[in-house]
C-alpha cells in the first residue's frame, strides 16, 4: 500500500503543514482530524490498517491532513475574532491548497471530504460553503452549531462559518442546486446506526437538502456510497453544472 507524507509552509496558516496520502488509485477521500489531533492521527487509531484490503484493492485513495485548533477553536486565549480567523484561513487552506494536490493526484478527482468530532464539524463547515469542489461530505459525530466556543459572541463572520447558521439560511441559487441535485454523497452518523443525513443533521439541513424542503423521510440525498457511481466527478463536471444552471 502507498503511504506518502509530504507537506509544505502554508502563507495562510504561517506554519508547516504536513500530509498523508493512502492508497494508489480510487476515489479520493480528505479527512480531517479530531479535536486538536494530527494528521496521523487515524493511522495510530488503526483505521488505516482496518481499510487495508480497500486501499490495496485501489477502491479508495486517503488523504489526511493537520488541524489548527489547538490555535483557533480550542485556544482559550484566543479572541473570538481570531478564532474565527482561524477557521476562515484553514477553510482557504483545505480549498486553494490542499485540493489542488488531491485533484492531481487523482487525475481531477472531486474527493469526498470526511471527518469525526470535531473534524466534522470544520468538514461540514468546508462542504456546505464549497459544495461543488466535493464529491459528498462524510460526516461523523460532530456538532454542526459551533456558537459554544464563542461565549455569547456572535457576528456576521461568525454566522458565515456556523452550519447550522449558513446552511438553513441560504437563499435559491446555485449553490443549493448543487446540494440538491448535483449528485452529492452525505452519509452521517450521530449516536446510534449510521443515518443519513436528513435523519440526523439539523432541521436547517434538512429543509435545505430536501426537493420539497420538507422533513418527512421521503427524500434524501444522493447516497451511493465508496465506489458506487458518481461518485467520483471531477471538478470540470461541476463546471459544466455551473454553465448548465447560469443557462436556465
């Protein structure tokens, strides 16, 4: 199995962040660590042995990257303001540095942004602003409301990085179509079975995420799985979704 760790001084973060890229062929995946952990993190967990036999079997490609919470969201020294810098900064980090080098390596792949804890909530936060750079999100026990670690504060710039706040809030367009329609891959697990994600994200979710904007189970999103079709669409894809709804 490929194991390969590269990494590079980001200009947003100030600061050397590393990368693990598992596997050698198959739809991407980004993942994001829990808490203030590393990107290692998931391998000293034994998740990556555990999905061995999809890796070497090239039905996947793994790509695990560091955390900045430890100076943003977990930093209680931090002004709520610099926390939400932080998130915004690491936010540009994932989109504008670290998915350039997934798509070229996966020949211009839109990879599935997955995390746990914590590491949902910021790939949550990811997904929804940039739905057409993924594939779907994976989404695992995170809290998708992060006003708690602001202590009463709340601003515009917060709203703007809040799920929960963003998400219920968005208005018609495409950005919505996207989530609607464009095909996006949404597991989720809170306590108990793996749901998706209309069962299990907030109300604002689900209304969004819904055709009908209703809350009934009737309709879900788009929910292949690793693997299944369409799952893998690479960004001149969305492309032509994006031509195709500024035409209509």
């Amino acid at each position: 199995m490929r194991r390969e760790i590269t990494g590079w001084y980001s200009e947003r973060l100030h600061r050397h962040m590393p990368l693990v890229a598992y596997g050698h062929y198959g739809p991407p995946v980004l993942m994001l660590p829990t808490a203030a952990a590393d990107f290692l993190e998931y391998e000293r967990f034994g998740l990556i042995d555990s999905l061995s036999w999809f890796l070497n079997e090239g039905k996947v490609k793994l790509y695990s990257v560091d955390s900045v919470n430890r100076l943003g969201l977990m930093n209680e020294q931090a002004s709520p303001e610099e926390k939400i810098a932080w998130m915004q900064r690491y936010d540009a980090y994932l989109t504008e540095e670290v998915l350039p080098l997934i798509r070229a390596d996966s020949g211009g792949c839109a990879p599935m942004i997955m995390g746990i804890s914590l590491g949902s909530s910021l790939a949550a936060n990811t997904f929804f602003k940039h739905p057409d750079l993924f594939s779907g999100a994976m989404l695992i026990s995170g809290s998708y409301d992060l006003r708690g670690f602001f202590n009463g504060f709340y601003n515009e710039d917060l709203y703007f990085n809040n799920p929960v706040d963003f998400v219920g809030g968005m208005h018609e367009g495409h950005q919505l179509n996207v989530l609607r329609h464009g095909g996006k891959n949404l597991p989720a697990r809170g306590s108990g079975k793996p749901r998706i994600a209309r069962g299990s994200l907030p109300t604002s979710f689900r209304q969004k995420a819904s055709h009908t904007n209703s809350t009934s189970g009737d309709t879900t999103w788009r929910t292949t799985g690793p693997g299944g079709a369409n799952w893998c669409r690479s960004t001149s894809d969305n492309a032509s979704d994006r031509d195709q709804s500024s035409r209509s």
